[in-house]
C-alpha cells in the first residue's frame, strides 16, 4: 500500500488558515490502511481541528466526508456537495488523490493533509516499511525477492557496502541490511551463486529519473 | 463555575451511582456515558467530549488481564497515549485525558482516580477551548493562578 | 590484454616489490598548502598516496584537484573515487580529466552514507556501485569505450583498485564476493585495517586456495592506534571491525601518553608478521590526520628506501 503520516496540527492550521470553511476529505484505501486518512482519522482531524481552532477564539467551521478512493473520478465525485459548500478542501489521502481531487473541483483550493511517503507493507501491527521504490524494472528475481533498489541505501546491485554491523545498515541500526537479507535468502534457498553474476547499471529511464510515468491500456478505453 | 468531567464507562468495570458520591461532586458536573467495552471507545468521541467543553476525560476500563475482549484495554492504552500527545499538539493539554483500571469489586480505584483527577483541574484550570472563556478569558485565568469560580 | 604501464603503483607491484601505500585526507578548503604539507610528510616514504573523496560525507577539496597538488610535489596519488556524490556521467567525465592531468590509479567505491556527514539533508546519487564503476574503468582501459560504448579519443588507462573486508560479510558470501571483484577488472585491493593477523591469514588462505591471487595484488591496511579509547570504540562502533581483546587490553595497559607509542609497536609487529604473509602485496597505511607517523612506521619497519619503479610512460601521442 501507500504509505504516509498525517502532518501535524501546527503546520495543518497554518495552510488552511486563510479559509473559513475547509472540508476534511478523508480516503478509504491506502490510507485508511495506514492511520493517516480513513474514516475514522477524518474524524479526528476535523475535531481536533475544531478543538484547535476553539481554543485560539477563532471562528472556523470544519466539516467531514470520506470518499472510497481519492484516485480515481468516480469516487471523488461523490464529495461534489459537500465539496460545493466549503471554501477549501483539506485532503488526508496520498499526493496523487490531493491532486485528483484538485482536477475534479478546480475553483476550490485543495490542500494536504498527509505527507505521503512511500510503497510499504504491514510488516507487524504497527509497523509499516518501504519496499518498492517503483523502478520500473522489476529486478527481485535476482535478489532472492529482497529489493536492493529500494531497501539498501545505496541502491547496491553487486552486493554490501563494508558498513553494515550485525546484519544492520550502517544508517540506521533500526534498518536491516538488505544485503544480509539477500544473502541469507539466497542461501535457504540455496541459490547463493546466483551473487556470482555481475549486475550492470540500472537504466533509469523507467524509473520517476525520467520524468512523471504513464501507463496506457488500450484495451481499456472505450 | 464547575468543572465538567466527562466519563466514559462500561458496566464491567464501573458502577456510575458511584459518582454521586464522592465527596467533592458540587464542584463537578459528570458526563457519564455507557458503553459496551469502554476500551473500544472511539477516538473521535473523546475528542467531541472536549469540544462539547470538558474540561477532562475519564475512560474507565477493566484491569490489566481482565478485559472481556482480551486485549481491549491494553490497546485503548496505546491510542489514549496517541491522543494525549495530540490533546498536547492542540494546546489543551493531554493531562486532561485520563485512562482509569477500575474494577466494580474495588470502588477505591475509581475514587482515587477521580481524586486525583480533581488535583489536576485545579492546577490545570478549565480547557482552553470552553466556549464559555474563550482565549482570551482562559489565559487571564491561568495568570491568577487560580480557576475563577 | 595488459597495457604498458602508466602506473607506476602497478610497475612496481609486476615488478614483484612489497609496496607501502598512505592516505591523505584533503582539507575542508581550498588551502592547496594543506595537501603539499601532508604530501611532503608521505613523499620518499611510500610508494602511492590514496586521497579520499569527501570521505564521511563530509564536503572537502575534491579527491582530482587534491591528486593533482599531489602529483605536482613528485607524488604518485590513487583518486578515490565515490559513486554517492556523482552519477555515470560526471563519474566518466572526471576520469577522463584526471587521467589528462597526469593522475593513473583509481580506487572504485560506493562511499558512506550522506547522513554521516556534513550534509546528511543532501539527496544521494548512486546511479551505479562500486563494481559497476570498476567494470567502466576497465572497459575504457581495455576496450576503449566509455560506458555508453563511444569510442574515446585517447581513453583513459587506470590502475583500478577496489577495498575488501575480509572481516565481515558471511563466510561462504566472501569468496563469491573477491571472485566478482576481480571478474570485473579489479587489479589491486586494499583491505580493512587489520589488527587480527590470524583471521587475516585464513582469508588469504581462502583467496589463494581459489586461485584469486594470481590475478589481484593484495595490500593490508594499517592503522596505528592512539589510544585504548580508540581501540575500544574501533572494536565496538566501527563496522566489519576487528580488534582482538588483547590488544584493547594492551593499550590500556599503558599511560596515556606512551599509547601512541604502543600503538605504533603493535603496528610493526603487525608488518612484520604480513611481510611474512604469502602472496600479500603491500601494506596500505591508513593513520588519518597523524600522516606524519607514517614515515616512522615505514622506516622502524625497515621499509626504505623505497625501490624506483622503470616506468613505461607512453609518450604524448601514443
């Protein structure tokens, strides 16, 4: 899923603070999933909002609506009327959904809420890391299905850098070294030698390093 | 004026006719409110307890290895630690919230909970976000460092 | 096939001389006078002087402009060359300009972490490894292409070194590990400093029982201790490290102020030990702002004068 972290109260107040009325238009998919935007965080955002605003004496009125998915039309339109009725938008989906939303309603301001980081799984409650860092050409095969692009630092092919101490990265001991991952994969499976083979430079073309990304299905326009 | 307390409960752990005894109950006005698990109140109504003016929030919960959900009360620790820290971003004040381990066997929990929840308000003051005061009002009051009756 | 040599590191190490190489950390300025100091302390003593390339991230004269102060004073520099700070690009672009200026040998690797250093808000490149970078330098050596298979005019010839830890890493990893090094063009490596002789050893037991030796030249790194502080937070913070407990115990073991000299005991009797070493090339000394101590060391361990390599320069045109 996409991951993100709400940002905090001060800084929310400070970008809706020129509007009166602003909707708290929360998503009910990637963030929902990572407690930044769900329904139930929508909710709070608007109160604690209302709560903030109250005990600065400022008038302010904050409404809630949660929309399925803020990536895609249908189900953005869905908010037309409570969106109709405030004077800005505060969206607490990924960056792609402001912006969706941005394009369905383009006389309202729409503003993030959330601070979309990255594509992650739930690795225990709680927990959420980074795995894929969407390069475009899916290398995993190679790796023991333990991405270097996206979980060593460094982006290493040809194994780790001499950083790494007790199987953890040299950046954050909290971080496992993918390398120590990739290795100990490889060899329960028993497939080590495949780290014989030299990798060559990535072509970053596939990758956001050239430019924003399209994928087109033609056999899904009608 | 009195403080207003409100007080989330579920059967399990509390007896609310409790309230109307405690010794110091003409200087607060109790908002009870019945729940099936008070561990699985929603974060969102805590919230609305503070704009509707409390002053504090009490959830009462079953001890420690007592919840009938099992691990209820151990995660409405965790999410009231979370809404603390967020009552503190705001500027009320995450003091004001308070998780309570209560059991109907030992009314002595409750009570000393309340006590001392009475001991913060009168530190702390009335919540910035009353609407009665307003900021203004509240700030004033903080100066004398007493809460104005 | 081999190229004559333009280095005269890789002369004397075909010529079969136990080398003795140093490193110098440029300043965090643009003082030239900083690298001439250093590069006089080290000049006569060693054979080849690595110079670091923004080592710890941290922003310093660059690694070229700094080998090039280093071969004006009669030096012979190894660039160190990073691969965090610049992508193909720049990284191919600045070999072809240090080879211009005189500079012949190469040492290829990934780099520390932004976040250890002075800018750790900066955005890292990484476009390739280390070993990818090795693998470009000895195409444009050995086919005379850069990386996008242009044809160069008057490609450049470096000597291409990489490091190696030979205390880190799991063991069955360590082989494949020197194997893809060597594969990709490596022609000398320097190791992690070395305090532990015997692992040491069976590292390089390993490395010759696969046959790699032929094919690499091996320098140890040493790096005399300072202190019993130095050596405990050397054992416990720095990665892929290892420092026995006796040795902790031994510069302990001494008043502050004999420490250095302790230090520098255990690092002769270290050399001593590696000279002995079958198929180890050299020692790589690494005495990081204490580069005066390194003509001690080298002299103490009755290693000068250092020999002269006979060179085989090709001339302007070839």
């Amino acid at each position: 899923m996409i991951v993100g972290e709400q940002k905090p109260i001060s800084e929310i107040r400070e970008i809706i603070a020129p509007y009166r009325r602003v909707l708290v238009l929360g998503c009910g998919t990637c963030v929902k999933t990572c407690f930044a935007g769900g329904e139930d965080e929508t909710a709070v955002m608007a109160s604690a909002l209302r709560l903030s605003l109250k005990k600065d004496g400022l008038a302010g009125d904050i409404r809630e609506w949660t929309v399925e998915r803020q990536c895609e039309d249908e189900f953005i339109q869905e908010a037309a009327r409570p969106a109709a009725e405030c004077d800005a938008i505060l969206s607490l989906a990924c960056g792609a959904g402001v912006q969706m939303v941005a394009r369905r309603f383009p006389d309202k301001p729409v503003l993030p809420g959330v601070n979309t980081t990255f594509i992650g799984v739930l690795e225990e409650r709680g927990l959420f890391t980074e795995e894929c860092a969407g390069c475009g050409q899916c290398k995993l095969a190679l790796f023991g299905a333990v991405c270097p692009i996206a979980r060593c630092a460094k982006k290493l092919l040809n194994g780790p850098c001499g950083g790494s101490r007790d199987g953890r990265c040299e950046v954050n001991p909290d971080t496992a070294c993918a390398w120590h991952l990739i290795i100990e994969r490889l060899t329960a499976l028993g497939q080590l030698d495949n780290l014989r083979a030299y990798v060559p430079p990535t072509d970053w073309r596939t990758s956001l390093s050239g430019g924003p990304r399209k994928l087109i299905r033609e056999d899904h326009r009608i | 004026m009195k403080y207003h307390i409100s007080v989330f409960y579920c059967v399990n752990s509390f007896d609310a006719s409790m309230l109307d005894r405690l010794p110091f109950k003409d200087r607060v006005v109790f908002k009870p409110v019945k729940m099936a698990c008070s561990s699985m109140v929603k974060d969102v109504y805590l919230l609305r307890a503070f704009e509707a003016d409390a002053d504090a929030v009490v959830v009462l919960v079953c001890p420690e290895g007592h919840c009938r959900y099992v691990e209820g009360n151990l995660r409405a620790a965790k999410r009231i630690d979370w809404l603390r820290r967020l009552l503190d971003e705001i500027g009320i004040g995450g003091v004001r919230l308070v998780l309570c381990h209560a059991s109907s066997g030992r009314a002595n929990a409750a009570g000393a909970c309340f006590e001392s929840m009475l001991t913060m308000l009168e530190a702390e003051g009335f919540s910035p976000a009353r609407s009665r005061w307003g900021a203004g009002a509240a700030s004033d009051q903080r100066r004398n460092g007493k809460p104005q009756r | 096939m081999r190229t004559p040599f333009a280095s005269k590191l890789a002369a004397l190490l075909a010529q079969g001389n136990f080398v003795v190489t140093a490193e110098c950390g440029p300043p965090r300025g643009s003082d030239a006078a900083a690298v001439i100091q250093k590069g006089r302390l080290l000049k006569d003593v060693v054979d080849a002087v690595n110079v670091t390339d923004n080592q710890t991230a941290i922003v310093r004269m660059s690694s070229i402009a700094a080998c090039r102060h280093l071969l004006e004073l009669g030096l012979e520099p190894v660039m160190q060359m990073v691969t965090r700070d610049r992508n193909r690009i720049a990284l191919q672009s600045d070999i072809l300009g240090a080879y211009s200026m005189g500079i012949r040998n190469i040492l290829c690797l990934s780099g520390d972490h932004q976040s250890f250093g002075s800018q750790p808000d900066a955005m890292n490149v990484f476009d390739i490894d280390s070993m990818n970078l090795v693998h470009a330098v000895r195409r444009m050596r050995d086919n005379g292409t850069d990386m996008s298979g242009f044809a160069l005019k008057d490609s450049p010839r470096m000597f291409i070194g990489a490091a190696a830890n030979p205390f880190a890493d799991p063991f069955e990893y360590r082989v494949i590990r020197l194997a893809k090094k060597i594969d990709a063009g490596v022609d000398f490596i320097q190791t992690q400093c070395v305090y532990n002789v015997e692992r040491f050893r069976r590292w390089m037991q390993m490395a010759r029982d696969e046959g790699l030796l032929e094919d690499v030249h091996i320098l140890a790194g040493i790096t005399p201790l300072k202190s019993g502080g130095m050596a405990r937070y050397m054992a416990a913070k720095v990665a892929g490290m290892d420092v026995p407990e006796g040795l902790i115990r031994r510069m302990e073991g001494v008043d502050k102020k004999a420490a250095p000299a302790e230090g520098v005991a255990i690092a002769l009797e270290t050399i001593a030990e590696l000279r002995e070493m079958e198929g180890l090339s050299g020692i790589h000394i690494m005495a990081i702002e204490w580069e005066a101590i390194v003509g001690d060391i080298v002299r103490a361990a009755g290693l000068t004068p250092r020999p002269t390599a006979a060179l085989n320069r090709p001339a302007a045109g070839e």
